[in-house]
C-alpha cells in the first residue's frame, strides 16, 4: 500500500500497488507487478497476468497460454489524494 498522510500525520488516502487480477493462488495464473515513480506526483502501476488451463495429468496446456497486461497510472493531487 502506498499511503498519503497530512502534516499530523492522518491518512488521507491509499493505493493498493499489487493488483493480483489473475488471482492469487497460481494454479491457473501467475504474473508480476511493476511501480515506477514517473515524477513527484505520477504513478504508473504495471500487471502482467498469464493465465492457462491444465489437462487431466494436470500439466499446463501450452496452447491455452494467454498475456494480459493492464496499465494503470495515478497521480497524486495537491490535496494528496489518489
């Protein structure tokens, strides 16, 4: 989580930085998730989800392979919000 907080230090706002959009358990999916700061205020978060079925034997089908990527940028307001 990456949290903005005011000058007393309360919480204004949070954005959870693994988005997990195949799922977390790995059996049919698996992926990786990038941040990059690009500047003082702008977030790009980066999900590469590759999803596939198995068969009988329970090996993966190599055909049924399939890559999504999700691109999601953010910035961070003046009011340090999301």
């Amino acid at each position: 989580m990456l949290v903005t907080y005011n000058s007393k230090g309360k919480s204004i706002d949070e954005l959870a930085l693994l988005n997990l959009p195949g799922g977390s358990d790995g059996y049919n999916a698996n992926g990786t998730s990038y941040l990059v700061m690009k500047s003082y205020s702008e977030i790009q978060i980066t999900d590469t989800v590759n999803t596939f079925e198995r068969d009988s034997l329970d090996e993966i089908i190599e055909t049924s392979r399939k890559t999504e990527v999700i691109i999601e940028n953010y910035n961070v307001g003046a009011d340090g919000k999301f």
